[in-house]
C-alpha cells in the first residue's frame, strides 16, 4: 500500500527516514558550520547581556589640585563617592592635564583652583573646571549630568554658620566638552564607521574571493606555479588595497560633506598618523581575510567565520558603546581586537589633531597585529591541495 502511495506522488516515510539521517550525516562532517551556529547566539547573549553598558561609571579622572584645603578634599571625596569617576592620576602641571585627555588616558580633567576653599567662605563665586573627553558623547553624558548636584552636596558638612545659610551653592562646577561641544554623535559614529566598514569588506571579500578559488578548482593552477606563499599573499592582497585606501577616502570626504566632521586640526602630523593607520588596518584586515580562507573549504565557512570576527569588532571596540562603559574582562578583549586601536587613531587624529608621537600605541599595536596576522596565514598556506 506504501508503494501505491509513493507511485502516485504521495508521501513516502523511508524516503523522508533516508534524507533526516543523510542530513545527521552532514552535520558530522560540517562541524565548523554547525558549531559557529550554537556558539553564535552564546557569544551574543554574554556579549549583550555582560559587557555593554550604556552609562559607564569609575570613568578614569586625572586631577590638578591646587587649593589643600578641607573643602577641596571634601569636593575630590564627593566626586569620587559619585560612583561615575575614578581618580587615577594627579597632575602638577595644567600642561600634563591636557596631555592627559588628548592621548585619552583619562576621561576627565578635574582643576581645583588655588582660592577655592577662601572664595567658598567668602562666597566670591568659587568654581572647579571639569573638562570631559566629549568626542564620544555617550561616555560622559551620565558623569556630566551627576555634577549638578555636586555643588549642593560636597560640602555639607564643612559650611557651618553664614555660610551654609546662604540661598546660592557655594561653588559653580564649569563645564568644558572638549572635541566635540556641541555633543553631536555623527562626530563620534561616522569617524568610527571607517574601521567597521574596512573590516566588513575587506576580511570578507579577502576571505570568500581565495576560499572561491578552491570551491571552482582555479587554485590547482595556482598551486602548480614556483610562486612562493609571501608572492601568492601579496599578489592577491594588492588589488584590494587600493580597494580600501579608495573607501578611506570616499568615506572621509562624505564625512567632511555631509557630516562636517572636523578634520585636519593637527595639520599634517595628524595626517601623517592617520594614513599609517589605515595602511596598518587595511594591511592587517586583508592578512586575517587571508587566513580565514587557508582554514575555511566553502565560501559559507569564509562568511561565518569572518562574521566572528567582526561582531565582536562592533560591539567591543567602543564603535557603538562607550569601550569604558564596559567591565575589565570586555575591555582587555577589546584591547585584543585591532578595530579598536584603529578607532582610537582615526578619532584622535581626526577630532583632536594628535599626531603619531601621541598615538604611538595604538599604531604599534596595529603593526604587531599585522606581521602576527601575516606571518599565521604564510605559514598555513598549503603549496598543494589536500
């Protein structure tokens, strides 16, 4: 009867029983594939659910402290009980203070002028400046907005008599946004969408245009000529890096246009540190699409496994959440993702004029990534097919 019915276009239970267990096949053979698909969901969850953080606290402060007073103590404990900065340096110089948040060592630069304590009991008007590292608008908009009541609460307990009867706060907290005054998030995002951008292309195109050749058997004649690995690596990189040093500039000049990020402040010390940076990343990001294709056998493999690799691009290098927003374990895995040196090139260079005396570490980890990411793929490239 189950003949009958598969003759005449009916369903056929063995036949479904034959592919369902060709398929549990499969997924045996293809264990990258189907990994990645349970690790994927896994990976997101913690990473959304653990490491992003809309409103960063212990934001690392530096200090100039030149009033010792009691009052100016009181004003450095009610900031520090705030929960939103954390002192981590204290300058001796107005000049290293602003060396300090240009190289973005600190989030914020906190002066305490040296008649604070005798303006605050004369009630003279008494002020602390308070500069912020505005050039990404969502890591400072909660400290900033903490600050209001610091001049009601700081001194509570040390204005005693008259003057803790007057109706005015005993001091003014002067706000200074720098590189970005206005808080204007196009400043921040679309600097930041050249890394994101270049990894999107240029590892995936890298990665799928070799792991094609192998799927259409092109890298048989490949593999049959005395060219040596560097020569092959170099050979195919070299097209998409003018590919990418072509994006970097459609992207900048759209950015200027459309966007009006400022550009150029530093002259050409800046430019000179942004153009090794891009270099450096468009490098690197052509090397690592190399070396997913030595590992990758089907351009679906090269796509999820390149997919890996810039999520978490995303998410932990501070493009689309602020990177001290978020705990110590997320930041030292960002640290590990180049995106995220190559942000804080492109931001510094483009936002505050630094130069490469100013972003040496980031350009450095940068070229560490890049013989590191290089010298893997050379040595996994197979001279013949298995």
């Amino acid at each position: 009867m189950s003949e009958v019915a598969s003759s005449d276009g009916g369903l056929s239970l063995n036949r479904i029983l034959a592919v369902l267990t060709k398929e549990f096949i499969q997924l045996t053979r293809d264990r990258l594939t189907y990994g990645m698909i349970l690790v994927m969901p896994i990976v997101q969850l913690l990473l959304f659910g653990y490491a992003i953080n809309n409103d960063p606290r212990d934001l690392p402060t530096a200090v100039l402290v030149q009033d010792h007073g009691p009052m100016a103590r009181s004003t450095l404990a009610a900031i520090s009980n705030s929960g939103y900065f954390k002192i981590v340096h204290e300058a001796t110089s107005p000049e290293e203070l602003d060396r300090a948040i240009a190289r973005g060592d600190v989030q914020f630069a906190l002066t305490i002028p040296a008649d604070f304590t005798r303006r605050v009991v004369r009630g003279d008007e008494a002020q602390i400046l308070v500069e912020a590292d505005a050039s990404d608008p969502a890591a400072t908009g909660g400290a900033i907005s903490a600050l209001a009541n610091l001049p009601r609460t700081a001194l509570s307990r040390d204005l005693v008599g008259a003057v803790s009867r007057t109706e005015h706060d005993p001091f003014e907290v002067v706000i200074h946004r720098r590189y970005n005054p206005e808080a204007i998030t196009a400043y921040n995002i679309v600097p930041g969408l050249l890394g994101v951008i270049l990894s999107m292309t240029l590892v995936m195109m890298t990665s799928l245009g070799v792991t094609r050749e192998y799927e259409r058997g092109t890298m048989e004649s490949l593999l049959a000529t005395p060219a040596r690995p560097i020569e092959v690596m170099i050979g195919k990189l070299a097209p998409y890096v003018v590919v990418g040093l072509i994006q970097t500039v459609v992207i900048l000049v759209l950015a200027r246009a459309l966007f009006a990020v400022p550009m150029g402040e530093g002259g050409g010390q800046a430019w000179g540190a942004l153009a090794l940076g891009v270099v450096l990343f468009i490098v690197g990001s052509l090397s690592l699409g190399f070396l997913i294709s030595t590992a990758a056998r089907t351009q679906l493999q090269a796509m999820q496994m390149s997919f890996f690799y810039i999520m978490p691009s995303i998410l932990l290098s501070g493009f689309m959440f602020p990177f001290r927003g978020m705990p110590d374990w997320a930041q030292v895995l960002g640290s590990v993702i180049p995106v995220t040196h190559f942000l804080r090139v492109v931001r510094g260079s483009l936002l505050k004029g630094l130069g490469v005396q100013d972003l040496w570490a980031s350009l450095l980890a940068l070229a560490v990534f890049v013989v590191v990411i290089a010298s893997a793929a050379m040595s996994r490239y197979r001279r013949t097919l298995d």
